[in-house]
C-alpha cells in the first residue's frame, strides 16, 4: 500500500531565507509525483508535476526533485516571501490509478 | 483556461439530510477524481470515473453515491449525513491519456460541506 509523508508537519523560517520541503512514498511504482500549494479554506493549486522518469522541475523560486528509486522528493523553494506561507502536499500518482497525498507542510514564512 | 467547476461552493445541511455536489470537469477531460479533506488533514480518495464508469473506488461510505453523466460532469450524492460528514469536497478532473503523458491533474476550488 503506497504511503505518502511528508517532513516537516510544520515549518517557521524567516523572510528571505531558502527552505526545502521533503516528501516521501513507499512505493516506487508511480506515474508522476505533484506539489501543490493550498491556501487556508481553499482549494489545491498545482505547483509543479515531475514525470517519473524525470529528475526535476523548476518553476520560478520552486524546483522539485524526483528519486523514485529512494522514493523522495524534495521541494525547495529560493528566497522565501511572506506570500509563500500556505500548506504545500505532496501527491503521488500511483500506477493503480490512485492519487496519494501526504498530510502537507504547513510553512509560516516570518517577515 | 477553463477549469474545473465545482457547485455549489458552500453547503449547509442538517443531520440526516441529503445532499448533492456537482463537478464539471475541464472540456475534453474523461476522467473524474472525487476526494474529501477533513478540518485540518490531507485530501482522502473518494471514487473516480473514466469515460463514465466507476474506475476505482476509495473511502467512500457507503451512504455516498456518485455517477458521470454523458457530458463528463460528475455528481456526488450523498444521504444520511453525519456530523462527520462536515469537509472540503475536491473534484479533480484529466484526460485519461494524462497519467501516461505527464499531464497535470486540476483540481476544483471544492465545495465546503458543513453539518449540523
């Protein structure tokens, strides 16, 4: 049973500083891995997909990485802002067709 | 772009009554996710549908129906509820060729469900 986590629950670092979020699944038999951003009371907003036969992606101050073999992914974001502050899940798409969340990251970025 | 539309967005419903949640997913997508997200915890698979039949069904009580109609809309059904019922509801929508190519799947802005 594929099994999403996500380290660390909770995350305060002060404006400026660059921050990386990790993401861990059990089973390496994935299509894609996804980071979304999810504001409170409000929907999922998709950051960045990473193929499973790709390493990484890179959108603006985010980037993603994909080690399917170690099952992690890390994402890392440059030069946080105050607008940055918001819950970040992983999800990981499984080849059984379902989607897999890990239970987010909630970052607080101090300005 | 379109996106995915959710109805409505908010819904207050007594124990014990019935309500319905509609999810209109992004033209040309054929395949539609359902997921809950309880107060504070992560989204928790529902059920899907691919070109409107059940494809997988997750953690769905058994008092929750749901069902893709021929324009690819998807409705959730859901009766008896309970007071734990109370949730984000997300649906998700992707052409069913998306996994294989690495298209991003969209998520709606979800419909609140409160009961009580």
């Amino acid at each position: 049973k594929q099994e999403v986590t996500q380290i660390p629950a909770a995350l305060s670092v002060p404006e400026g500083e660059n921050l990386v979020l990790n993401c861990s699944f059990t089973d390496s038999a994935i299509y894609n891995l996804q980071w979304f951003r999810q504001d409170p009371g409000k929907g999922l907003t998709s950051l960045l997909l990473i193929q499973s036969s790709q390493r990484e992606q890179t959108s603006g101050r985010l980037n993603a990485s994909l080690d399917k073999s170690s099952g992690r992914s890390t994402l890392y974001i440059a030069a946080s802002q105050p607008g940055d502050s918001a819950t970040y899940l992983c999800a990981v798409w499984h080849r059984d067709d379902k989607i897999i969340f890990g239970k987010g990251t909630r970052l607080h970025i101090l300005p | 772009a379109a996106g995915v539309i959710q109805s409505p967005r908010h819904l207050i419903k007594e124990k014990r009554e019935t309500a319905t949640l509609k999810c209109y997913p992004i033209p040309r997508h054929d395949t539609v996710y359902w997921y809950q997200q309880g107060p504070g915890q992560d989204p928790q698979f529902l059920i899907s549908f691919y070109e409107k039949m059940q494809s997988d069904k997750g953690s769905i009580p058994d008092r929750f129906s749901a069902q893709q109609f021929s324009d690819y809309h998807s409705e959730l059904n859901m009766s008896s509820l309970e007071l734990g019922d109370s949730a984000l509801y997300f649906c998700a929508s992707m052409p069913m060729w998306g996994r294989l190519s690495g298209n991003t799947i969209y998520f709606g802005e979800g419909s609140w469900l409160t009961v009580v």
